[in-house]
C-alpha cells in the first residue's frame, strides 16, 4: 500500500513522497535494493548514505545521495507503515510518528579478498544479476 512520508535530511524538511516506501543505504547496500529501485551504486570507500523512493507516486523520483554523517527522519503521514531491515521486519511506524536514520559512531569492518577490486566485483554482480 502506498504511504506518504514526509522526510527530512539533516533536520531540514526535504520532500513528502507518496510512494511504496523510501529506502536508505550504505554504500554496501547500494547494489541491492537501492539499484533496484532505481538508485544509484556508491563505491565502497565513500563514507555516504542514499535516500530513494520505492515506486514513487510523482514526478520527482530520484534518489539523494548525502554525507554518512547526516541525518535522515521520515515520518508517516496517513497510514502505519513498516519499518523493515535487510528484509528483517522491526516494526511499524505509525502516524505522527518519527524514524530517524544515521550512522554509528564505530564503523562496521567488511573483509575482503586482498586482490578484490570494486570495479570487478561491481561487474560480476551486474552481469550475473545479483547487485
């Protein structure tokens, strides 16, 4: 069902969506369901998040791209919506309600292959279809 969420970056409104929803990603999940949706791939070593719309309801249907410093809240506007992490549901947010999104002060560590090239992996998973 679609939801209208009225967001905010960095404490300052930004826009009300109506869409399916509005997803936030690191650069690490940039590939997932961000690309899906039509957002933009981040390279690994950037230290941001991105804001897109899932299936907006109007023209203005891009995605943000701001500093993983900065804060991003939404709240729901007409009807409870889900709150859902990696595909893990966590709760609901109803109207009236704030979510706010940012990062946490210890970053997490991610290994890699030594010789792992984002370039490549990035071309791996396009190609085979998982990014």
């Amino acid at each position: 069902h679609m939801v209208r969420l009225r967001t905010f970056i960095g404490g300052d409104e930004f826009l009300t969506y109506s869409a399916d929803g509005v997803l936030v990603a690191t650069p690490t999940g940039s590939t997932g369901y961000n690309f899906s949706a039509g957002g933009p791939v981040m390279a690994t070593n950037l230290a941001n998040m991105v804001m897109t719309p899932i299936a907006p309801h109007f023209t203005v249907d891009r995605s943000i791209v701001v500093s993983g410093s900065t804060e991003i809240s939404m709240s729901v506007l007409d009807r409870p919506g889900l709150v859902v992490a990696d595909g893990m549901r966590l709760g609901s947010i109803e109207p009236g309600e704030n979510l706010t999104i940012c990062s946490h002060a210890t970053p997490i560590r991610v290994a890699l292959p030594q010789d792992s090239k984002f370039g490549a992996r990035l071309r791996h998973s396009l190609r085979e279809g998982h990014a």
